[in-house]
C-alpha cells in the first residue's frame, strides 16, 4: 500500500535528459517509474490520433480507486493491526518543523536544505521492523510520542498496489473516521492543427533546422498541457510562446490527462501499452507519458527528501519513438536530490 500526507509547508528547477531503448539490458525505465511513489497526474499525447485504442482507454479508465481519510491520528499507522493487515514493506517518513519534532521527542536528522539555521527535521521509522518488536523500548516509546506526548493529526491518501477486495476492507477498518473512496479525473480530447516539434531520436540535443530538442520539447509540452496558444500573435497577452522549430502541423493529437493518487504499477502499463502502439505501423513518429508528482510530497524518489518550501516539482516524461528507442526526462526542484 502507499501512503501520501499531504503536508503544508517556487522556482528553480533541475532538468535531466538522457536516451535509450526499452529493450535494452540496462535500461532503467521500469526502476524510475517503481521508485517514484506519489504521483499526482499523467497525461500522455499521441500526435496523428484522433480515437484512443480499447486497450489504453480501458487502462486509463482503470486507474483507481484510492481513498481519502480526513484528520486520521498518527498512532493508528503504527498500530499491529494496520500494518499486518495493509503494509507489506515500507517506511513511515515525517518531515516536521523545528517545534513539532522537538515536541514529539523521536529521533531524526535535520533536512539536508535547512539552511545556516535548521527549521526542518526528518524522521524515518521502519513499519516492519517496527510491529515486529512490540515490547520493545523503540516501539512504546514510538507509541508514547504520537499518542500522548505530540497526538498528531493529519488527511492521508490511501491506495493500494494491488486491486481486489482490499478496498473494501479499507473502508472497514477506517470506518470509525471520515474515509471517502474517489476516483481519478479523467479528461480526454482530441487536439486539432497542432504545431509539433520534429524530432530524431539520436539527436537528443536537436540539429540545427532538422530536429529539435528535448529540452524545447519538454518546454513545448508544457505549453500544451496548460492550454497555451502556441502561434505567438501580436494581441495575445496571456502568452508568446510559440512552436520551436523545425514543425510540423498535425491534423490530430489525442490528449489524455489523469489527475488523483495514481500508482506507478499503473503508469508502468500504460507505458508498455503505448510502445506496443507502434506495433502497428502508425502515423505518429512519437508519443509522450509524463507524470508528476505531488508538490507537497515528503520524499520525490524512493525516500529522497522532497524539498517543497523552494520549488515542488519532482516530474518524469517518456517520449517513446517508433524504434521502441525513448528519451527520459527528469525534473526537480533547486531542494531536491538528483533523481536515481
């Protein structure tokens, strides 16, 4: 199961790009899309299509459930009970103020972006290890902290990784708190005359007046998935972004968007599905999958610490070519780790 507090705590941001083929041997797509925990939206866009497939629309329409708990205490995710029902692996991680982690009295470190002054502390407690020494010092005192010392409240969101009767069983155990099953939000459309860069998969860095690069695309994307209009007229006052060069205009663009607590076991398939788009020869010479995660995260990567006071960013996109070979482009914030 994951597990997402959303915490309260704008914009420099680091860009990585890199290249490869999802068959090769090495290739590292399916390790940076499991390790990226909590993800807030996916949208992928398919140039040349007007209808989506049955096999990536029953994907998109399968991307949920996942659950809202509002005000839920600390203590009940160290419970024996919850983790032996629901936590299969997995760390609790807090990122607290100065007053609130010395007021809970547990150990940590300060954040690595504190500053000359550190007003920020990072608290790691294994689950596992965790419930399987109840009686010890670490645990009662674990206990002691978030039930007495410091009660600490806070709305989760809940999903779990694999789908079936579990949902059911969430709503159970939760029942005595306010537990709302939601659906993601899904929007479609199709996209008409769109200016989009030409691109050549070996030329990550663009070719003058051949092919641009991932960086314009990266940037043109964004523009697209904000609505922005991409002609650049002299009375438009909203935006003067335009289609970098060399372009094309494509009758057709399918655009899909996905917006809730998505898991990376989902975005996995629709990954696989649309490179077994190209399986069939198609107009499109690319497609792209890029997710985001949530701003207010504790952690972007695995456990690396997510730095939200300075930025919030922590994003991936895929553009996958019909040669099965994909560019990889990473984004996070200036308080933030190199992505793995």
């Amino acid at each position: 199961m994951a597990m997402l507090c959303r915490l309260r705590e704008v914009p420099r941001h680091l860009l990585v790009c890199e290249k490869s083929n999802f068959g090769h041997e090495k290739s590292r797509h399916r390790h940076l899309v499991e390790t990226h925990y909590h993800n807030y939206r996916v949208s992928f866009l398919i140039p040349e299509c007007g209808i989506l497939s049955k096999e990536l629309k029953d994907l998109v329409m399968d991307s949920g459930p996942y659950y809202l708990v509002k005000d839920l205490p600390l203590h009940e995710l160290i419970a024996h009970e919850f983790i032996s029902t629901f936590v299969k692996k997995g760390k609790l991680i807090l990122s607290l103020d100065k007053d609130t982690y010395e007021e809970t009295g547990l150990q940590g470190h300060p954040s690595q972006y504190s500053g000359r002054k550190t007003m920020k502390f990072i608290v790691s407690i294994d689950l596992m290890d965790l419930s399987s020494k109840l009686d010890s010092k670490k645990y009662k005192r674990v206990s002691w902290a978030f039930k007495e010392k410091k009660p600490l409240k806070f709305d989760f969101l809940l999903a779990w990784h694999q789908t079936g009767a579990e949902g059911s069983t969430m709503m159970s155990y939760f029942s005595n708190y306010r537990i709302q099953e939601r659906q993601p939000k899904i929007a479609l459309s199709t996209v008409t005359d769109l200016p989009c860069p030409v691109l050549r998969s070996g030329e990550l860095r663009g070719e003058p007046e051949a092919a641009c690069s991932a960086q314009e695309l990266f940037e043109w994307l964004g523009a697209v998935f904000s609505n922005a209009e991409l002609n650049n007229e002299p009375d438009n006052f909203i935006s003067t972004y335009c289609c970098p060069q060399p372009s094309t205009v494509v009758a057709k663009a399918y655009l899909c968007t996905i917006t809730g607590f998505i898991l990376p076991e989902k975005i996995h398939l629709l990954l696989e599905q649309l490179c077994r788009y190209f399986d069939e020869p198609k107009l499109a010479p690319w497609v792209t999958l890029s997710v985001q995660g949530f701003a207010d995260s504790p952690v972007s990567w695995r456990e690396n610490e997510h730095g939200f006071r300075k930025g919030g960013e922590h994003l991936y996109n895929f553009v996958v070519f019909s040669n099965r070979d994909y560019w990889l482009q990473l984004a996070v914030g200036a308080n933030d780790d190199c992505p793995p």
